[in-house]
C-alpha cells in the first residue's frame, strides 16, 4: 500500500521536472523527495549525508542550483551561515520566486522552519532603495522542542 504512494509521489515529482524543463533523472528525484517529506527545511551538510553515496556532492550542488532558479526550492541561510533548501509554494517560477514567508530558526535543534502563514511584513524604505528580496529569520524553540522539554 506505502508503495502505491511512493510510486504516486514519484509520478508528481517527474511531472514536475518536466514542467520544468529537467530531465528526469534519479538523484533529481531522490531530492526532491527529500526535501517534500520533511517539515522543515533540510540543511546542505544534511542532504550530503543523506543522499551520502548516491549523488556526488557536485551534482548534488547542480540540482540544489537548478532548482532554486527554477523556483521549485529556496534558499535559507540559518544563524550558522549554513545553507538550507525547502519545497517553494506554487506562486514561485522561473527567476521569480515569491516565497514571502519568515523563517524560524530554532536555537536549541538548529532547524529551519518555513512559516508560510506568517507573512513578511512590507517595509518602507528610505527614497531611491529599491527591496529585492527580503530575507527574515526568526529565532526561538520550535513547536517540538517546547513539547518535549
Ligand atoms: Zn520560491
Ligand atoms: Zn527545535
Ligand atoms: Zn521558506
């Protein structure tokens, strides 16, 4: 039965790479399902060692790139300065990507949480500063870290 979802998963993934314009390759899939199955972000040194000898690290650095530019993944650097990916929302395309939510960083397990329902609040800014992008991060203890104290 787990494996009909698996396949179903699988099914999505591939759909989604050719939407893209990616061809399907295995590695490309086996992050992709990675990063969809977790509910958090999932840091780079993370990923490596998960995907330990099945992806090179070079490849593995391709596919993180492509996808970011295609909008399927983005980008979070945590406290560390560490590099971590999540799934975007559907809004994020090509070169565009509208992931307006902040980040949670918990202190104590390091995680990085995508808050998709706490937006990025708009700010002003001085005359002649054009946003680009803004990048929040906010630190504290996680939902399953609280609990489990
Ligand atoms: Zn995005
Ligand atoms: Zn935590
Ligand atoms: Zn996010």
């Amino acid at each position: 039965m787990s494996t009909n979802i698996e396949n179903l998963a699988a099914k999505e993934y591939e759909d989604l790479l050719v939407r893209n314009g990616l061809k399907r390759t295995g590695a490309r899939i086996q992050v992709l399902n990675i990063l969809s199955n977790r509910n958090s972000a999932t840091s780079q040194p993370y990923l490596e060692n998960l995907v330990g000898k099945d992806i090179d690290r070079v490849t593995l650095y391709r596919i993180l790139k492509a996808f970011e530019e295609k909008g399927i993944i983005h980008k979070v650097l945590d406290n560390q300065g560490t590099a971590n990916y999540a799934i975007c929302s559907g809004a994020c395309s090509e070169h565009h990507h509208e992931d307006g939510h902040v980040h949670f960083n918990c202190s104590k397990c390091l995680r990085v949480y995508c808050l998709d329902e706490v937006k990025v609040p708009t700010l002003k800014m001085p005359k002649g500063f054009e946003i680009e992008q803004i990048n929040l991060i906010v630190e504290g203890i996680c939902i399953d870290c609280k609990s489990s104290n």
